[in-house]
C-alpha cells in the first residue's frame, strides 16, 4: 500500500496527501468506507498544517459523518440528495 511506503519518508505533506487521496478514491468507488475513514483519521493525525491532502481527509470525514446520522439507500441518500453528490 502506498500510504506504508510514504511512511519511510520523512515528508509529512506526502505522507497526508497519499493517505487523503486514496480515503477519497475509496469513498467515491465505495470499495470500503471503514477505510476510507482509517485512512483520514490517519491523515488528520500528521498534521494540521493546510494542504489538499488534509482537505481530502475531512471531506471523506464529513460524508462519512452525514451517511452515518442520514443512512443511505442504494442511489439515493439523506433524503433525497442524488448519490454524485456523496462520496
């Protein structure tokens, strides 16, 4: 996995933005949300410094956070709002 081959650099920006990328790639293709959300909580526990990265990771955070209280139906979530506008 690429977030444990940047875990031998000493970049922390690289180390956040591959673990961000991939929680997002998860959450779109929705191959596993649980670790989409590891992944985030890995990314949101480097740093705080502002990056695309760091963003990737509260994104995937906060729709996680919104299927979680809304739930889901296949096509449709949270009352409604058409599922390209969810992870």
């Amino acid at each position: 996995m690429a977030a444990t081959a940047t875990d031998q650099s000493a970049d922390p920006g690289t180390r956040v933005w591959v673990r961000g990328r991939a929680a997002i790639a998860l959450g779109y293709e929705r191959a596993s949300l649980g670790i989409a959300d590891v992944l985030a909580d890995q990314a949101l526990a480097l740093t705080d410094r502002p990056s695309l990265g760091l963003l990737n990771a509260i994104h995937v955070k906060a729709h996680g956070a919104m299927l979680k209280t809304c739930g889901s139906v296949s096509g449709w979530h949270a009352e409604g709002v058409p599922s390209r506008m969810i992870l």
